[in-house]
C-alpha cells in the first residue's frame, strides 16, 4: 500500500481501489481515476471491483487500502459508531472517520420501488408480507432502503416484509430469476441492471407519493448525509427506459431520494500525490462522462455535492487545491484546515 510517497516518487507508487461491480458511477469514478493515473505515469492503482463498500471506507480508515467508494452516509454512521460500524464504539469510529478525507463526488444512484409486473405488486402499500430486494447484506444501499420503505410504510425489514440481500454482482440474475417480490435499490438512467431487467419482462416503477415526499420525515431524511430530493418527469423516465418500464405517479413528475458520496483517501496520503491523481481527473472529466450514458447526470463535476452540515468529511488538500487550479469552487466548510 502507498500512503506515504514523495512527489519525486510519483511515477512509482503502487495503490489499491475498492468500488462497486462495473456498471455504476461509483466504479466508473474510480475505474476511470485508475487508467488516467496509470496513462500519465502518476501512479499504478489495484483496483478491486464488487465490494461491499462498509468494508472498503473501513479499509480506507485503518490505512489498509488507499482509496474506496462510498456513500457519504457511511462515514456518518462510522462518526457515530452505529448501523454497520456498532462493533466500532463512537470513539473509535470518530477516530476512524477522521482518517478519511474526499477526492471527488458522484452520484451513486436514485432509490425507488420497481417490480415485475407478474407479481402483482400493488405499489407502496402492497409491500407488506413481500419479499424485498433491498441491497448487499451489509452497507450503505441497504441501510437506505430500509429507511425508506419504513418512512412510507411503517414497515421494518424481518418484520413487516422479508429483506432480500445480496451482493451486488448477483443483483441482476437474482431480480431477474424472479426470487423477490419488489426491489428498492440505487439506480442510474440507464445503467447496465435497469436495461437487463427491461429486456426480460415487464415492470413497474413508483413514484414517492407527494405527501410523503413533502413530509417532515422524508424531508429530514433526504437532506442527510449521502442523501439528496431528486424529482424528475415521468415523460424523461419513460423515454430513456423503454417501452417495457410503467411509471405511477400522482401528476407528471417522479419523486425518489438520490445516494451521492465521492471516493475517500487516507488523511496522510502525500498532499502533491493526490494534487496530480485529482489534477488528471480533473482533465479527463469530459472522457468520463462520454463513458456510459448516464454519464452527463451524475455530478462528476460538482464538488460540492453533499459536502458540509453533518458529512464529517472534508477535502484532502491535495484535492481542494487541484478542483481549485482547475476554476471549481470548494465551500470553506468542505476543506481541511
């Protein structure tokens, strides 16, 4: 591993990645950072895909892998030591949050309620005594879908429907094969999982019903960290899945809660290393975007997506000077120091 490396020895260093499976933002971001770093002769990146990404910010935090993944949410939870870092304490997951410090944001995906027309399934509120496809079996996804489904059902995973996990590369063949009922996981327009599941049947998606999108609740919930409001037309949905995906909702507009995050360093990764890793980036953005189709709609470049309030992680320096250089505004309360 490479924490620790003089500019003078940038063309040498070796690090390691962890990310989602291919298919995502989130593995394009750090996939895309890997081959523009290898190509400018920066560094050598390992990059090692389909992981679950509690494990890989955790990594990151002990100084066991150079960069990961994640949903801002998740260095939240590690702040506190709750959700899938209880076993850590608050004190030593505040010690363990406060080795992390951003590179780059993203939006990870868009969390909403779809189905296989062939089950049947009546909406929200047909979602009690179901089984659910709610994300990996540890992490960020899942913490989320579950906090959703409880905020517009009343119901709680093992309780009031049965919670389907699994990690992310079996998603598709398990949705697919037809296993659970409904799904809530976080999607892009289009990604790879939405238009294989298009090519095979028949679905539907559900918009959050406008009360509960307006609901103190709701709102609450999706200004927290690694959360955000999306609302887009129905017309735009439509026309980008196909023929093969019906939309419900209340008027002409799709109402969800966005995933964003960014990929983390360690705090002491040498500051003029990851100058040049987010100075490369940085150049390449327009190359990014042009790699998958929801390229264009992702944030690669806003740096300050879901940064300040309550996300307990800053910029490195490295990082705030190379979004800088190249004439992006970082909010203060986004840098380190």
């Amino acid at each position: 591993m490479g924490l620790l490396h003089s500019a003078a020895a940038l063309a040498q260093v070796n690090l390691t990645a962890e990310t989602t499976g291919p298919g995502g933002s989130t593995y394009l971001a750090t996939s895309h950072l890997a081959e523009v770093a290898g190509t400018a002769g920066i560094a050598n990146i390992q990059l090692s895909d389909g992981q679950t990404l509690t494990n890989a910010v955790q990594n990151v935090a002990e100084g066991k892998t150079d960069i990961a993944s994640t949903p801002h949410i998740l260095p939240f939870l590690m702040q506190r030591g709750v959700g899938p870092f209880g076993a850590l304490g608050a004190e030593e997951g505040a010690a363990l949050a406060g080795n992390l410090r951003a590179i780059y944001p993203y939006t990870l995906g868009v969390f909403f309620l779809y189905a296989y027309d062939a089950k049947g399934i009546e909406g929200w509120n047909g979602l009690e005594g179901k089984k659910i496809f709610n994300g990996p079996p540890r992490g960020g996804a899942l913490a989320n879908a579950r906090a959703m489904i409880q905020i517009v059902t009343g119901l709680k995973d093992g309780e009031g429907y049965e919670g389907v996990q699994a990690n992310w590369g079996q998603s598709t063949a398990i949705i697919s094969g037809g296993e659970p009922d409904a799904v809530i996981l976080p999607e892009l327009f289009p990604s790879a999982r939405i238009s294989t599941l298009g090519a095979s049947g028949r679905l539907t998606a559900w918009s959050l019903p406008q009360d509960i999108y307006d609901s103190e609740a709701m709102q609450k919930y999706s200004r927290a960290p690694g959360s955000a409001p999306f609302e887009t037309p129905v017309a735009e949905l439509a026309a980008i899945l196909g023929e093969n995906w019906t939309f419900v909702s209340e008027n002409n507009n799709f109402r969800a809660i966005a995933t964003i995050g960014g990929d983390v360093v360690h705090k002491d990764m040498d500051e003029d290393l990851v100058y040049q890793l987010v100075t490369a980036y940085i150049a390449a953005l327009d190359a990014l975007k042009a790699k998958a189709p929801f390229g264009e709609t992702v944030n690669y470049d806003n740096p300050a997506l879901g940064m300040c309030g309550a996300n307990p992680v800053k910029y490195h320096k490295g990082a705030t000077r190379a979004w800088e250089d190249a004439g992006y505004a970082i909010p203060a309360c986004a840098k380190d120091g």
